[in-house]
C-alpha cells in the first residue's frame, strides 16, 4: 500500500490531474472507435457525403443507358406489368441497335398472366377450337426467353428479409473464386430471395441482385457487389453485367481476416469495403443517359445512344416507387445507381475505404491526443488556438487530399473530435486551475490591496512574482502622535479603545489602497505600506504622497466628527494626529516568514529609511516627511520644502529630507513661496555658517499671519546656532552632520 501512494504521488507529480484525466479520455475514445456506435459512424459517413457534394464525381464518358419505363411509355402502352412479348420486342430492338449487355432492374417472378394457354382458360364463351388454338401458341415468357438467348442479359433479382419460397438449386449461380479467406463470414445477407420464373432464368446469360440496403438515414452510400441471398453467394445486378460483359465465368473475392478487399473479374479489380460493399463516387443525376421505352419500340432512337453501351431497364415511373436518395442529390431513380456504379468502375473513379484506413484514423488520433496532452499546457492560450487551428487544418486537408487525389475515404473527425476532446479538457482544467488561483490570490492579498487591484492580479496572475525579487518601490510608515495619551482615556474601556482605532485605521486604510498602495502591516497604531508590488505603478512616488495627504484630510474629518461628539457626549476631546514618513528605493519584496506563516513584506535601507522619516515628523513639525528621491520624483507636482541633513545608520553620506505642504494649488500660493524662499536662504546661511543670517532669516519668516506655520523648524535651527555660537562646530562637517542627529 505504501509503495502504492508513492507511486501515484510520483504519478500526480509528474502527470498532473489534467493530463491523467486526458489519457483516460484518449483511452475511452479509442474504445468508443473501436465499438463504432451510431452517432460514430454518422458523423463519418456525413463528412464522406459533404466530400461528395463539394467535389461530384464528373462524368468523361457515358458508357451505360437506362431504357426508361417512364410515364411517357405507360401512358402509350398501358400499366405495369406489360405482356412479356412487348419486353421481348423491347430486348430485340436493344441487340439490334448493337447493346453490349442488357440487364432488367425488375424481377420477372410470376408467369405472365397474358399467356395464350392461361387466357384460354381464363376468357369465357370460347368454343373449343380456338382455346386449342391459343393453347398451341408459345407462351408469351417463353416469347422472352428466346429474346434474351438471341442476346447477352442479366436478369435481375432481389433479396427478401425473409424466406418464401424454397431455394431452387436447379437454376443456373454465377461461378466463385476466392482468393484468401472466405467471404461469406463478411457479406451481407438477405434470408430470403425472389428469382425469374425458370424458363427465363435459363435463358439469361446472367443472373445479379438489384437490392441495395440504405445507410441508417436511408441514403444510398454503398451498393454490395457480393451478398448472400437465401444462402447462395450472389453477384449484384451491375457486377454480374460486368461479368458477362467481360467474357469472365466466375467472380474472384480478395479477403482477409478483417473482410474484404476487393471483387473482380477479368479486366476489373474492385476495391471494397469489409462487407463487400463498393462506396460510389455519384455525380449529379444525368437525364442525357435516359432513353424512354417508347421511344426504343416505336424506332426512334439514335443508333449511337445503344451501340457499345451497358443497358439497363429500368423506372423513373413515380408511382412505381423505385426512388433513392444519394449524398448529391435527394430524389434519383433507383437504376441510375446501378448506371452511377458501372460508370464509376469503368472510368475508374470508383472510391475506396481500404482496412488499412482505420488503423491509420486510429493511430493519428492517438499520436495528437498524447502531443496535446504532453505539450499543450505548455503553451499560452494564443499559442494553443493556433497550434489547434494547424491540428485541424492538416486532419481536413489530408483528408481531403486523400479524397480529390485517390479516391481514399480517410476520417478525419475521429481524429479531430478525439484531439479536440482532449485540447477542451484541458482547457476546462486549466480553466479551473485558474479560478483556483485567482481565489487564492484573492485570499492572499484581500488584506494588503484595494479590491480593484485585488481584481486585477487576479485577471492577470502573471504579473504577480512571489518569493522575492528586487523592485524601486516607495515605502510609507504612519504614526499616530500621543496615542499613549488618548488610550490612558480609555483605561477602562477596551471595547471603546478597539472602536477608536478600528475607526481612524479604516480611514487611513482606505487613503491608501484607494491610490494603489499595498497594505504591508499594522503595528498597534501605526501602518506600514509601499508601492510598486505586487503590481506595476509607474508612478508610485506620486500615488504615495497623495494617499499620505488624503490621510490627512481624512483624520481632519475624523476628528470634526470627535470634536461634536465630544461635546455632546461631556467628556475629553484629543485629537489624533498622524505622522507620515514616506522614502523610495530599491527593496527587495515577496513572501517572508516560515513554512507556517508568512507574509508578503518588504525589505531594505529603503524601508529602514522610511521609518526614520516617520519618527522625524515629530521634531520638524510636519506631518509628511520624505526622502530625496521621493522628493525629486514629485517636485512638480506638489508643494516640497527641504528640512535638513540627517544621517542614517549604516550610510555615510547623508540623506536630504523634505516636507510635504500641500498640492501643486498650495506650491503655487504667494504665501507658500515666500516661506519656501526663506527657508532656502535659512539653509543657505545655516551650512556656510552665517549663523546671525539665519537667525534673520527666521526672523523675517516668523513675521506675518503665516509665519507659525514653520515654528517647530524655527526653533529647531535657532536651538542649534545658539548652540554653536556658544560652541562652535568642528572643520570636520562629518562630525557636523553627526551633531546634528542628536
């Protein structure tokens, strides 16, 4: 058992469900072939038929006339059956004009009810002398018997699904050779069978059966040269007018363990099916090959229409109702499919289903189905498309080949539908797969990402890239100031303490993942978040600083709202207030943690960086303090004051830090401009160490209804040059910026 899970964990490894489930399909397809049920085989022989509609046989020559018992020569001579003597004139005319064969598509089976010696005991009030006088007369089927011996037929006959008369082994059989195995294991077989009355039987030069077996949708796609009929091996009425035709005594089958391969007789080889079954290459019903019977008794015909020419008689009498239906035509009288098969023999266009085909349709639909299943979830969806397309196109196009340029009926839809089977399959898992995947991202990020861009790496996992990789991101760390302060208030309610925070991290959450941002962590009171993972923003210094000033706007909402409530509720009102560090660089970002746990986290100098900033926000006096290449990513589209220099562990030059103001309405503002200026000159005058220029540099910002706005950064820098006046910094700048973190 336990060398069995290996195996099949070996087995799932290696193969996947897909691909597993792909070869049991591809198995239960080629069993499917193997049984050949009916919706099988219909959906062959349909695209054999569309074949055939698309490219008709054409006809180069007309070596077979149908002698027409059509409605022209009923209404002349009357109904049918007609007196055998007219059938005999009918015979005599045909050899006459130089017919090579004539074969009947009618069966002769009872005596002619017109017979002299049968009229004179049937008419009444005849004296005895002229019932002995007709009595004397030859028999109107002997008339046609000596017909038929003075010419070459065949008369046809026609298989029964059951048995009414004995067989009478005393009539004449076409002679048999066989070559191989023995047909009759693979023939059609009719019980029973309907034969000529005997003197006409023994008169014929040859004897075939017309009966054709329609296809399950009762269309005409195979006529059997050879069947058994009421257990003797007969030929079929076209066969047989070849046989005698060609001078041969007997029919040679050609089979094998599968069936057969082949008919002939001398000078013809027939390709047919297993059954002995030839499939006929139709053209489209010929009207020009068609000679009425009336036209041939009363002599005007034109030599040419019979001399050298296989005749057959036969109907297109509607109300005799021998009509077939062929794949290229709906309505064609039943004897110009035996004219359609002679013609196809004797120009050699005949078609052919070798056994040989099913093995090649069999083993082309394994070879695809195993190449899709081993290389299509490989390709992309494109790729896959058109690689099936190709697939599809060369099946169809071999087969068509095969068709216009042998004559070969080869399947391609077993192989097409078998390979498609497996390519939709698989498609489908994938389909599933990734849904699976989508759902897991969803879970994965539904904490860190807006669901916008949840939606978005869900629709194209591709851009996702877990495990670790090196991007530029900007990083943001936010702080709330005094929360020490406003949760002493809430000592003895946690409940309300857990509300407060629920309430201003919402908001905030929300600045941030409305602009694209990344929901790293939350740490107590305080967020950390970036940019730029796990999808692209090419502009994420921007997005981070307006989340970073949308945060603020949104605690400024929040606490109007505390402010009233407050008031209304009789207790303290203290304010929150957020600082915000905000620095971009290159960080390396993907899941971090143990085999149990992990997160999608970010880290580096950058980072490192970024929570610095958030903690100098305090000393400067601004809210949104950030790092230079932020800085001089967004320069032009909000308002930037530099800080200061400060020096950051593990570096050893200095990082040039800014603040944020406002938006680009607030970097164009007069009053704005003007601090900024002084801050400049402040700076200016601070690093060359003209320090009563700072000082009046201050001086100046602090006066006029705007100057409170930089007081923290005021009394910074006046802390400091008063510092330095009483003792003067080093030469060594180094040691100067050094002082300056302290």
């Amino acid at each position: 058992m336990k060398r069995l899970r290996i195996l099949r964990r070996w087995f799932m490894r290696k193969f996947g469900i897909a691909r597993l489930l792909c070869l049991a399909i591809l198995i239960g397809l080629a069993a499917l072939r193997v049984a050949d049920p009916a919706v099988v085989e219909e959906l062959r022989v349909r695209t054999f038929d569309k074949f055939q509609v698309l490219d008709p046989r054409v006809k180069t020559a007309r070596p077979v006339t149908i002698i027409d018992i059509d409605e022209k020569s009923l209404a002349k001579f009357g109904q049918w059956p007609w007196p055998r003597t007219r059938i005999a004139d009918l015979v005599d005319k045909l050899t006459s004009l130089g017919a090579v064969v004539i074969a009947f598509d009618i069966v002769f089976a009872e005596r002619d009810r017109l017979n002299p010696g049968e009229a004179a005991d049937t008419i009444r009030n005849l004296d005895e002398e002229t019932r002995a006088k007709l009595r004397a007369l030859p028999s109107n089927d002997q008339i046609l018997a000596d017909a038929i011996k003075r010419s070459r037929v065949v008369l046809g006959e026609s298989g029964l699904p059951y048995v009414l008369t004995e067989f009478d082994k005393s009539l004449p059989v076409t002679g048999l050779a066989m070559r191989g195995e023995e047909p009759q294991p693979f023939l059609l077989d009719f019980p029973g069978l309907v034969r000529n009355v005997h003197v006409l039987e023994e008169a014929a030069a040859g004897r075939g059966l017309f009966s054709i077996k329609n296809e399950r949708d009762g269309i005409v796609r195979r006529v059997p040269m050879i069947m058994l009929a009421q257990g003797a091996t007969m030929p079929s009425l076209s066969f047989e007018m070849l046989r005698v035709a060609s001078g041969s005594g007997t029919i040679l089958t050609k089979a094998e363990k599968a069936g057969l391969q082949s008919v002939g007789v001398r000078g013809f080889e027939i390709p047919t099916d297993n059954n002995g079954q030839i499939w006929v290459h139709f053209a489209r019903r010929d009207p020009s090959i068609y000679v009425s019977a009336v036209d041939v008794l009363e002599g005007r015909v034109a030599p040419d229409r019979i001399a050298q020419k296989l005749v057959l008689i036969g109907t297109s009498a509607v109300g005799l109702l021998d009509v077939k239906t062929t794949p290229v035509d709906p309505v064609m009288p039943g004897v110009e499919i035996h004219a359609q098969v002679l013609e196809s023999v004797l120009t050699r266009t005949e078609l052919s289903r070798p056994n040989y085909a099913i093995v090649a349709e069999f083993l082309s639909a394994l070879l695809l189905g195993l190449l899709v299943i081993a290389f299509a979830p490989m390709f992309g969806p494109i790729t896959l498309v058109a690689v099936g397309a190709l697939f599809a196109t060369v099946l169809m196009g071999t087969s068509w080949y095969f068709y216009t340029q042998h004559r070969l009926l080869i399947d391609f839809t077993y192989p097409l539908a078998s390979t498609t089977s497996i390519y939709l399959t698989l498609i489908f898992s994938s389909f599933v797969r990734e849904q699976k995947q989508r759902r897991q991202i969803r879970s994965a990020f539904g904490q860190y990402l807006s669901p916008a861009l949840i939606e978005q790496l869900a629709q194209s996992p591709e851009k996702l890239q877990l495990g670790g990789e090196e991007r530029e991101m900007t990083i943001m760390f936010s702080d709330v100031r005094g929360f020490t302060t406003i949760s002493e208030s809430y000592k003895h309610d946690p409940q309300g303490l857990t509300a407060l925070m629920n309430r201003f991290l919402t908001p905030l959450t929300n600045a941030i993942l409305d602009r694209k941002g990344t929901i790293d962590k939350y740490m107590g009171d305080a967020i950390m978040a970036f940019w730029n993972a796990p999808l692209d923003d090419k502009e994420h210094e921007i997005n981070a600083c307006e989340a970073a000033l949308d945060m603020l706007e949104r605690i400024d909402a929040l606490n109007q709202d505390r402010e009233i409530e407050a008031k209304d509720g009789g207790h303290t009102y203290i304010p929150i207030n957020v600082g915000v560090g905000l620095n971009t660089g290159v960080c390396v970002v993907g899941n971090m943690g143990s085999n149990l746990r992990f997160d999608y986290s970010v880290l580096g100098d950058s980072v490192n960086l970024a929570s610095r900033l958030e903690g100098q926000s305090k000393e400067y006096g601004f809210p949104i303090i950030i790092g230079s290449r932020t800085a001089m990513a967004v320069k032009d589209r909000f308002a930037i004051l530099e800080l200061d220099f400060i020096m950051v562990k593990g570096k050893k030059e200095p990082e040039v830090i800014y603040a944020i103001a406002g938006r680009q309405d607030t970097a164009q503002s007069e009053h704005f401009q003007r601090l900024r200026n002084l801050t400049i000159e402040m700076l200016t005058c601070y690093r060359s160490r003209d320090w009563d220029g700072a000082l009046a540099a201050i001086e100046r910002g602090r006066k006029g209804d705007d100057g409170h706005a930089l007081e923290y950064l005021y009394k910074l820098y006046e802390t400091r040059i008063r510092g330095y006046q009483e003792s003067p910094p080093p030469q060594d700048w180094n040691g100067a910026f050094a002082l300056l973190t302290k």
